[in-house]
C-alpha cells in the first residue's frame, strides 16, 4: 500500500513538474481570465473557461510522457500501466479542481460586486455543475489522448464534435418531418424537464460524470495494457 502511494506521489509530482513548463500558456489562460473578469456582464463564465484549459494542459502530460520514447524509461520504474492511468485521472481532477476553486471564488466575488442581488448560493451550485460537465469532457479526452497522441486527437476531437451537430441536425429534421404523422408532446416533455429542480440536476449530471469516468478509465486501461514500449 505505501509502495504504490510512493509510485502515485512520484508520478503527481513528476507531473506538476511538467506543468510547471508550460507557465507561459498557464500564464497567458490567467491573463485572459483576469481580462474577462474585468468587462465580462457575466463573470461565471470564467469558471468553464479556466476548468476546462487547465483540463486540456493536464492531459497534455502524455504528450510529455511519450515524447522521445520516455514511456520506454518510465516503465523501467515500478509503475503499473494500471496505476499510471489512475494517476492520469487523479492529476486531472486535482489540478482542474484547484483551478475551478480559484475561477469560482473569483467569479462570485465579482458577481456579487457586478451583480446587484446576486445569488450567492445559485451560483455556487451553477459552477458546481460546471465543474462536473467540464470533468466528463476530460474524462472523454483522456482515453482519446493515450490512443492517438498530441496531433490525430485534436483531429478525433473535431471529428465527434462534427458527428454530434450532424446527428443533432438529423434529429431535428425527422421530428420536424414527424410532425403531425406521429403524435409527439413535445410541450410536455419541456414541461417533465424544467420540473425537475436545480439540486436533481446537479444529481443527474454528477451521477453521469461518474458512469463517464469509469467508463473512460476502463477503456484507457485497456488501451495501455495494449500499448508496446
């Protein structure tokens, strides 16, 4: 047990070194965030933006591990695959999360500021499902980042994208085209959702983001037990 904490503490700050290198991109995200703290009508939108570039800088850690065959030397060392890809999972959610903590604070107090009458607590619970949703996108980025590398997953990334605006736009025109043929209450389905309160969302999403991430795990390990060095 303290062997493999000893491995998972190594790998964390093996990998906060990294990040340590990319200072000048952090540093221009912090820069850009303070700009749109300061004219932005609605600072929360800080909260997604900086979650989320925190996310993509932390899962282009692999880029790093791969780069020159390091992988090869890397596990030379007492490190699983297993273990390697639950470090991935846990650097994301700490590092993101330390910067979600930061972009909340500072948009709520903003907000409050900015605001007149804001809710304090509406909005805590808004960047909490912010946090959840931009955790599921990582989630997904990650098993896509061990498969293809730096370069073919931007292009797989852009690619799902695209499928998911064609498949919205298919889906638009068959129920347009099902209009009047097949009887669809689309009012009260409107209706079911906003009945469902703020707190069961959050409840919703967050249950989602966890069946996300054990799926994204399962399917990273698969990919790293595959992967020749």
């Amino acid at each position: 047990m303290a062997e493999s904490e000893g491995t998972m503490k190594g790998l964390l700050v093996k990998d906060f070194n990294i990040l340590l290198l990319q200072k000048k991109f952090l540093g221009m995200v912090l820069m850009i965030s303070i700009i749109l703290l300061l004219t932005a009508e609605d600072p929360s939108f800080l909260v997604g933006y900086i979650t989320v570039m925190c996310g993509i800088v932390t899962v282009s850690t692999i880029n790093y591990d791969e780069f020159d065959n390091g992988n090869t030397f890397l596990f030379t060392l007492p490190i699983t695959r297993k273990g390697y890809v639950l470090e991935k999972y846990v650097l994301v959610m700490l590092f993101s999360g330390l910067a979600w903590v930061a972009a909340t604070l500072a948009s709520i107090l903003f907000s409050v500021v900015k605001l007149p009458g804001f809710d304090v607590m509406q909005g805590i619970g808004e960047a909490v499902l912010v946090f959840v949703v931009c955790m599921m996108f990582e989630f997904i980025m990650i098993p896509i980042q061990l498969k293809y590398g730096g370069e073919k997953s931007k292009v797989v990334m852009v690619a799902m994208v695209g499928i998911v605006v064609v498949l919205g736009t298919i889906l638009k025109f068959v129920f347009e085209k099902l209009e009047g043929v097949i009887s669809i209450d689309v009012e009260g389905l409107i209706q079911t959702l906003d009945s469902i309160g703020f707190a069961e969302w959050i409840v919703i999403v967050v249950v989602a983001s966890v069946a996300v991430m054990m799926i994204s795990m399962s399917v990273s390990r698969q990919i790293m037990e595959k992967k020749q060095f």
